[in-house]
C-alpha cells in the first residue's frame, strides 16, 4: 500500500503521525511511504532520518494527498484540507466528527474512508488510540492550569502544592476515565487537594484504592458539583462519551458562583467540551475570561509536547496501520472488530452511530460498506 503522511497544518500543531521507526515498520514489509518535507521536524525529527527508514521525501502536501491510498494524520482535515480528500481514500486520524458539522458534510461529500482514531475500541470497552494522549492531555491539564492559576494572567494566584503554614490549592477533577485519573495523579503529585468526580461506583472504588490519601473521591451529579465550584481553584473537565458530544456539566450560570480567577481546563473541547461556555482556543491564544473565572480549551493540547506525543501516538497507533497496510481496510475491518468500530464514515455515508445523532443524519450499517 502506498501510505502518505503530511504535515499538519493546524495552528501550532507540531506533531506527526508516524515516527521514522514507524516509517520502518511498514516499509519492511514493502509497502511505500512518502512523508512531506519537514513534516516531522515539530517532533525532533529530520528527513534524513525518515530516508533512512526506507521513506521517500516529497516536497508539498497536495503531492503527498494525490499520491497516497492511506493518509495518516494526527488532527482531522480543516478547510483547506478538505478538496485534499478524495472518493475511495482511507484517511487515518483523529476526526472527533460530533464536535464539527462542518467537518463532517466535508468528509461526506468527498467520499473518503474516514477511520477515527478516537472511536477504535476493544473488547473492554478501551479506547487504544485516544488512550496515549489522554494520559498526555491529562497530565498536561495541571501543568496549564497552574500555570494559569498565577496572577500575571489573571488566575487567583494559587499555588497547587502551597507551602508550610498556607494551604495547598484545591483541584477538581469531572471523570475519572484517562484524563481524569492523569489529572488527578499529577495534581496530587504537586501536593493539591483533589476531589476526583465519576458516576461509575465500581470506578470509583478503584480509584479509591489506587489514588494518594489527598484525592478524594466523589459521586458525580449536578448538586454536588454545584457545591463543590465554590471553593475549588482548578477545574478539569474530562468526561468522554465516545464519538459523540460531551454532556454540558457545567452551566454559565454556575460560573457566578466561583472565584475571580478560578480556573476550568475543559480536556472534552474535542468533542464539543462539557463546560457550556467551552469554545475551542489555540496554543497562540489559549485562555479567555467569562465572568472572572479563567478558560483554557485548547483542541489539540498534547501538540505541546510533540516528541513525547508523537512517539506515544506512534506505538498506539502502528499496529493498526501495518493492518490496514497489508489488508486493505475492508478486509482489515472485517477480520478485526476493533477497527470496524473505527470506521465513522465511508464512502459518503455515515456508518457510526453517534456521529448520526449528533447531526439527525441516516445511519447506515457499517456492513454495508465493506
């Protein structure tokens, strides 16, 4: 199979979707790779090194989109990305369809084969391709949000940890998937105190056993999280509802109950945020202000931290494409579940079901199209 990778183009996006080892992986098994010119750069890696690994160099993205039969991507096309897209192509990525319209009747009227990263899922339910920058965008959440927590750009001026005779700062954290319990472990780990929220007791019960003696946690509903934003200095949304839009835990009219400078780091704005004031920031301009209390909804956080995503993406990731590769993806997604589950829409049709719901659009069943 010929696999093309280029270079993302979203703001402040400097990951790539696959790592010069990578590149090997699948060209050791003789299919062909072209990686655009510089487009691993932003990771820390050169074109030399992905000429080593048995890639092919090519200078702009149109050529890499017009020559590949799979795309490999790590953020889902934008507009001038979308006439890239053609009738047939399979196009690996993360789409988050649910939080784009727009997006999504781009993809349908190309006829590309749109399989989301975000939406692969095991037999237990795991997500294994959102998982590593889960624990990336968890862990990232309290590293901005104290961040923001400072004075100069109008947080409270809380530290997380405090100091002998002062209070640590108080977190909270809404979900206790991934980013929840990432979050929750790097908040603690600086010395806060944590309240941890999920609605699933057996989850709960776990991280009870697993968490420090300074996470506590809770059952989530809106009375308790209406009781708990009064005096809490972080907020971390981080509730998913896989492939579709995240459930609005947190009302505009709460926002008036907390402090100046409370700060609420919304992890879900990928899909559509569960802060009803989210609306998606960039790493160039990631905070604005509601009400005193500090927003930070930046979509693609991990592209911070782009060595260590990049090569976390790239172990989750390969697997599946060196199947894709080989088989083909109708007979990759036939021979394994995980995948079919991956496929949200193909061919112009809509196969996946939240991705339906979100925008009343006909649902057709995944086996028609393979």
């Amino acid at each position: 199979m010929i696999i093309g990778v280029p270079k993302e183009i979203k703001s402040n996006e400097n990951r790539v979707a696959l790592t010069p080892a990578g590149a090997l992986e699948l060209t050791r098994r003789g299919h062909t790779v072209y990686v655009q010119s510089t487009a691993g750069e932003g990771s820390g890696f050169e074109d030399e090194e992905y000429k080593g690994a048995g890639a092919q160099i090519l200078g702009t993205a149109d050529e890499v989109w017009q020559i590949a039969e799979m795309i490999m991507k790590v953020k889902e096309p934008i507009a001038e990305e979308y006439k890239r897209c053609r009738a047939n192509q399979l196009i690996f990525t993360y789409f988050h369809f649910a939080s784009s319209e727009e997006l999504t009747h781009a993809m349908i009227e190309s006829g590309a084969v749109c399989l989301a990263y975000e939406t692969v899922e095991t037999k237990d339910r795991q997500l294994p391709l959102l998982i590593p920058m889960s624990e990336v965008a968890g862990r990232m959440a309290i590293q901005e949000g104290a961040k923001y927590l400072e004075k100069p750009v109008k947080g409270r001026g809380v530290l997380l940890g405090g100091v002998p005779g002062v209070p640590p700062g108080k977190v909270m954290v809404i979900g206790g998937g991934v980013v929840g319990t990432q979050a929750a472990k790097m908040a603690a780990g600086l010395g806060a105190q944590v309240t941890l929220l999920d609605t699933n007791l057996n989850r709960l019960r776990y991280l009870n056993d697993v968490m420090p003696a300074n996470v506590v946690t809770m059952f989530s509903n809106e009375y308790t999280i209406r009781r708990l934003i009064k005096d809490h200095d972080l907020i971390v949304g981080a509730v998913l509802i896989p492939g579709a839009k995240a459930p609005k835990l947190i009302t505009r009219d709460m926002l008036k109950h907390m402090h100046a400078g409370t700060v609420m780091v919304d992890v879900a704005v990928d899909q559509g945020g569960c802060f009803e004031t989210t609306k998606a920031t960039t790493h160039a301009d990631p905070t604005y202000i509601i009400d005193d209390v500090v927003h930070y909804c930046v979509a693609n956080m991990p592209g911070a931290v782009p060595f260590t995503s990049t090569v976390a993406l790239t172990n989750a990731t390969l697997p599946y494409a060196i199947q894709l590769a080989n088989k083909g993806w109708q007979k990759a997604c036939a021979d394994n579940n995980e995948l079919r589950l991956g496929l949200n829409v193909v061919g112009g049709k809509v196969v996946y079901e939240g991705v339906a719901e979100a925008f009343d659009l006909p649902l057709v069943k995944v086996e028609s199209v393979m």
